[in-house]
C-alpha cells in the first residue's frame, strides 16, 4: 500500500487534479540560439564547473540549476547569472543539457 492508496483510504471524496499534478513536475525552459558556456575552474585548490550565458528568465535558469544537481548528487549555486557546480562534471553537464535541447560550449581544458 502506498501513499496514494492511504490518502484515497483517508480522504475518500477527495478527487485529485491530475493537471495541476502534472505542471508542476514539467516546467518548460526556454530555449535559446546562443549556447550555453561550459567552463572549469579551481577556486581555493577545488574544482568547480561554471554555465553561463544563459538569457532566459532567471527563475527558469535556478530550475535548471535544481536539476542538474539532483542529477548529478553534487552541490552547486546560483549567483549572478552563472551556475556554479562543485567538481569537475562539464562531459555530464553538457550530456543532460544537450538531452534537453541546449547548444552548450565547452571553454577550456
């Protein structure tokens, strides 16, 4: 029995919207023609990976920053337009966002 199945047991005239449900697992991003940059760095001895170029909307940029580090079980940010990821993961990034629909630009190394 899962969770579904209890909440249904709990609440039996509930009748869930299955629309809503969906929107708010699927959020279209907004593609762009320019590519995306992918760039490594270390700052203070560690490695780090840095997207940028983004010029959608800064709410659908910290989306994607928000998958690609659930993807990836890293730790990452998002300041000032760029995002960053801890360690060395530009083949990986540039895999997921090239699934996506991105062009994506590997800069340096």
């Amino acid at each position: 029995m899962d969770l579904k199945d209890q909440l249904k047991n709990l609440f039996p005239d509930h009748q869930p919207n299955e629309e809503v449900a969906q929107q708010s697992q699927q959020h279209d991003l907004w593609m762009q023609e320019e590519p995306i940059i992918c760039k490594y760095e270390k700052r203070k001895g560690k490695p780090i990976t840095i997207l940028e170029g983004y010029t959608g909307a800064a709410e659908d940029f910290k989306i994607l920053a928000k998958e690609l580090k659930n993807k990836l079980s890293v730790g990452g940010s998002f300041k000032d337009g760029a995002i960053i990821i801890q360690g060395d993961f530009r083949n990986k990034i540039m895999d997921i966002l090239k699934e996506k629909g991105f062009k994506v630009k590997r800069v340096g190394g």
